[in-house]
C-alpha cells in the first residue's frame, strides 16, 4: 500500500512509520523536517507546514491508499482534510484520544462502548467533536473513515501529568519531590508505541476498519502512579520521593491541572482491548514498565543537557509539597 503520515516523526507515529516500513509499505511522511532522527530506509519526507494550504492541497493527488492524520487537534484541519483527500484514498485514519471517554467512567473497564464525554478538557472535548464530524462525512460518503484513539503511549518521554516528563526526571535527579494525585493507587495503563504500532499497521487498509473507532493500549494491565514513579527513579538511579496530594487540592493549586488530572489521569481504568484484536488480530504488548523507562531515559539523557527548569512550576510544586508535610506536624 502506500501510505501517508500526517506527522510521522512524533511520540506515537514514529514507531507506526517503522511497522508499516518493516511490512514493505510504501510510506511517506508530511512534515516540518525538523526532528533529527532518521527516518527508516526507504521511508520518504515530504516537508512543509500544516498551515500551508497550497502545500497541504497537493498531498491530495498523491494517489495515497491510505493516510494517517497525526496532527490534526482543531475542527478547521479535518475540515480541510475531507476537501483534500475525500474521495483520493481508500481509507482516512484520524488519531484521536482515549481521554475522550466519558469523565467520570462509569465502569472501570473501558470499551468502545464506553460514551464520550469530558467535561474537564477542552483538548479531549475537541478531540470527539473531529470524531463525529468524521463520521458523519463518512456517513455521507464523502471519506473512508477509521478513527483510531490512543491511551498514553510513550517512546522517547517519560509519563508527565501536572508537569512534563522532564520536569519529573530532572526533580527525581536532583533530590526534590513528586507530587503524586490521590494516594497514588489509582489505576493507569501505559503503553509503548512499538507495541501499539503493531495492531495499528494491521488497521491499515483493513475493510473491517473502515467505519469504526478502536483504542489501542495494553490490553487489562494498568499500573498504579506509585509503581510508575517508583520505576522512573529506579530508570534514572534514584529514589523517587512521592507526595501524595487529593486531587482536589491540586487543582485548586492550579485550575489548569483539571484537564490532565480530573480529564484523564486520576480516574482508575483499563483499556479492554477486544474490539482492535478481533479486527486487526491479537497483539501483545512486549514492553515491560523497566525496558519502557530505560529507554526513555537513555532519550532524557540526551537532552538533559538542554533542559531548563521552569522556576514558577517546580517553585509551586516545591510549595505544594512542603505544605503536604506539614500538614499535622
């Protein structure tokens, strides 16, 4: 087949590019050029800018079979993608987001049966309006359409939440606290984007795709954040301090911290994986949370060097920690 990527070069897409590559696809990637690391042999860049539109039109006659639209967060860019390759390719996969399911889940376990729904992120809320937009072109026949919604998923980054991955690794090393939501049991699932490749490639240029909306996670095996954090440090060789915080708190620390936490990471859940294996065939996710870590940690270190702390952020989160401990003393 040949294939576009919208992006290609991202946490999640650089790793679907290697599994279509390695399966003998013809790939091409649409994007800035801008990340130094090489693309697989054979693996064709086609660069420009998504806010182009002379540039971004052309990508329509370029007798792609399928196209993966990585980067699109806004409704005016599906939009443009209907009017671009509707009726110039067999099949339109849209990356969307789990965070879109219904918050707070009513069930633990979540399916594509789960309603969409989030009230606290405007990014996830986007997120399905592209969803339904999509499907209702597809209704009308104007474009093939797959929806595809990961979980976190990570390659080169460390999880983040509240702050960046980097934020969290850089204040591990350096001996200051982790602000952990709850009391750090709830439940999350990670996955690495090597393993989510490969149901995903499967999806490509599959009919029983078509039409239909799928998560790709680890398949009923969440972690707690105690476990997660714990194993960062143990990456990075260090002990990971954990504060734990109600969420509550925080977000009335800052507001802004609703959208990652009450719209997505506080909630326990697990991702049935059922509807994507019985489609795209069964996977299993080969990545255990310690070769996950070491190797976005062997990434970290190569620009921990460029890192500079946000003195307003780790200051409040310093604050937030040594008003925790102090609480009761």
């Amino acid at each position: 087949m040949k294939v576009l990527y919208i992006g290609g070069t991202g946490e999640i897409s650089f790793a679907c590019v290697q599994r279509c590559a390695g399966l003998g696809h013809d790939v091409t990637v649409f994007n800035r050029g801008l990340v130094a690391e090489p693309l697989p042999e054979g693996v064709a860049r086609i660069t420009g800018d998504m806010a182009d539109d002379e540039t971004y039109a052309r990508l329509g006659d370029g007798g792609f079979d399928v196209v993966c639209q990585f980067l699109a967060y806004k409704q005016a860019a599906v939009e443009r993608d209907v009017e671009v390759f509707g009726g110039k390719c067999a099949q339109y996969v849209f990356i969307s987001t789990a965070s879109a399911y219904q918050k707070p889940p009513g069930n633990y376990v979540i399916t594509e049966e789960t309603p969409l729904g989030n009230p606290y992120w405007a990014y996830s809320r986007a997120k399905a309006d592209m969803e339904r937009f999509l499907l209702a072109r597809h209704g009308d026949g104007r474009l093939n359409v797959t929806i595809v919604r990961p979980s976190h998923t990570l390659r080169r980054r460390l999880p983040g939440g509240i702050a960046g991955g980097d934020d969290w690794a850089w204040r591990i090393v350096s001996g200051r606290p982790v602000i952990v939501h709850g009391d750090g049991t709830s439940l999350w699932t990670l996955t690495h984007s090597s393993d989510f490749a490969v149901p995903f490639a499967n999806l490509l240029g599959n009919g029983s795709a078509i039409g239909e909306a799928f998560h790709i996670t680890r398949h009923m095996e969440p972690f707690t954040w105690n476990e997660i954090y714990t194993e960062v440090g143990r990456a990075l060789g260090a002990e990971a301090r954990l504060v734990h915080v109600p969420t509550d708190t925080l977000v009335r620390y800052n507001a802004e911290w609703a959208g990652p936490l009450l719209g997505d990471k506080a909630w326990s859940v697990m991702f049935d994986n059922s509807k994507v294996k019985s489609v795209a065939g069964d996977f299993e996710c080969k990545m255990s949370l310690p070769r996950i870590f070491a190797g976005a940690v062997e990434h970290y270190r190569g620009r921990a060097g460029n890192y500079r702390p946000n003195e307003q952020l780790h200051a409040l989160l310093d604050r937030i920690a040594a008003e925790q401990g102090a609480l009761g003393g």
